[in-house]
C-alpha cells in the first residue's frame, strides 16, 4: 500500500511505482537472509495498491481475493510504542479476515512469550467458537515459539463496590464475600470448560485477574513481557463488524506488543467488495 502519486505528474507515474516495488523486493532479500531461507522456498507475489483510504483499500482486496489473514506494521501513535494509528484501529473494526498487526522482536523466537485473552461469559455460541479457536490459535503460535503458553481472562463481582459502601443496604461483609468466591469459581469453571473444549495440550499457564478486562490485560502483558496477545473481536451495534467492541479496543490502546485478531465464524465486514 502506497499513497496516491500526485496526477500533476503523470510523467513519474511508472518510475515512482518500479521504486516502490524495487524497494519492496530488496526488503524481501534481506527478510530471507536473515532467515536462512532458500530461493524459492517462499511463494512470494507483489501487488503495488495506492489509495486515500488505505484501510478500505485492503478491506477490498481481501475480499476480492478471499484471504485468511492480513499482517501489517503497526504504527506506533506516540513515542513510547503503544497504541495503534487510525489505519489500524480501522483494520481491526472492518478487516474481513484474521489481522495480525506486528511490532519488532529482538530476540530468539524460542524466547517470544504468546498469551490469549479468553471471555467464557458470554451465552452467545458465535463467542464460544471464537474463543475455542482463538484457544487452538494460541497453542499452534506457542509451539514455533517458547512453548510456554499463557492464558489471560478476567472476572468480576457487580455491585461489590456499591454493597459494601451504600448506608442504605447492609448485606453482612461474609455474605458478600461469599457471592465473590462463588463468582470467581464459576468464571473459572467456565474457562477451564472452553480450555477443555478446545483440546489443546502442552505447557500452558492459567491466569486468572480480577478486574474490568480494560485494566488486568494491558497490565499483565506489560508485566510480562508478552510479546504477541491474540484476542477476538464481536461487534455490538446490530452490524456485525462495525465494531470492535469498547472492551477490546480499550485494551488495544494500552498495549504495546504485537496483537492477532481474530473475528467471529460470522463475521460480516461494513466494507463491500467493490
């Protein structure tokens, strides 16, 4: 993806698109150096795309072309390498397919730490699947990488807060703390059910945060040292896929790491074909 070349200069049209591609291709050398792999080894076409709207352009094409998975560059919004830019926050509302926006790792790829981040809440079926998949995701990731697979979700009590601190409503402090145990132990039940459900294997770690998603994840993946989260992504306005969901997308703008999104069996993107 370019940006539109000027149409004042028809004349350095071509020159300006066999530089673009020229570069592109001397990227692709060195990406294979570093990689030791061989000639040939990787199918590998170039299609030079220029647009005002970059996001929708790439929408288009997935769609033409029926693609799985998009990888792009994220790009940073301020110097200290968190957040996303308005082109990919728009790709992770909009993008028809699976969207893995990359930050730079500069170690060994046996050293890359992988987490999810699971919902077992919802009743809704196409949440279920999408999280069972993005549970199997995660395993197959984890497996080129450290091995070492860690698993985030986050529970809740409502109304603990306004329990405990409301004159009017006096629930003795072990009742509520009753209802908070039998909230996180339920929570859990339902995680470990979709973890069993998955039939994933191997090392994984289960990390269960109290709190709103908004806060734990970001935090835990700082902690951490998390270098790629895969999360999903349910829109919530009645068009599927309009979108992300102000839970993820809280998350998204907090998190400094690589991100994979994945989007529901169902998903229905607003940006059409043509």
């Amino acid at each position: 993806m370019c940006p539109e070349f000027p149409r004042k200069f028809p004349d350095y049209q071509k020159t300006y698109d066999e530089l673009l591609v020229a570069q592109t291709k001397t990227s692709i050398r060195s990406a294979k150096a570093a990689l030791t792999l061989d000639e040939g080894s990787v199918d590998i076409s170039i299609e030079l795309l220029s647009a005002k709207t970059p996001a929708t352009k790439i929408d288009q094409y997935v769609l033409r072309q029926n693609h799985d998975l998009v990888i792009k560059e994220a790009e940073p919004r301020d110097g200290d390498g968190r957040d996303f830019k308005a082109i990919d926050l728009d790709l992770l509302r909009k993008c028809p397919c699976a969207l893995w926006l990359c930050r730079p790792i500069a170690y060994s790829r046996q050293l890359i730490k992988v987490a999810v981040a699971i919902d077992p809440d919802s009743a809704e079926e196409a949440v279920e699947d999408l999280s069972i998949r993005m549970l199997r995701l995660s395993r197959a990731l984890t497996d080129s990488c450290s091995s070492e697979m860690h698993i985030i979700s986050c529970w809740d009590c409502e109304f603990e807060f306004y329990l405990r601190s409301n004159a009017w409503v006096k629930i003795p402090d072990a009742q509520i703390a009753e209802a908070d145990g039998g909230t996180q132990q339920e929570h859990r039940r339902a995680l470990q059910r979709l973890i069993k459900a998955s039939g994933i294997s191997g090392n994984h770690k289960v990390h269960h945060l109290r709190g709103q998603a908004e806060e734990p994840i970001p935090s835990f993946v700082e902690n951490n040292k998390v270098d790629i989260l895969v999360m999903g992504t349910v829109g919530r306005t009645g068009l599927l896929g309009f979108l992300i969901g102000n839970t993820a997308e809280n998350i998204v703008e907090k998190i400094s790491c690589s991100l994979l999104v994945r989007k529901p069996p169902r998903f229905v993107s607003p940006v059409k074909a043509y």
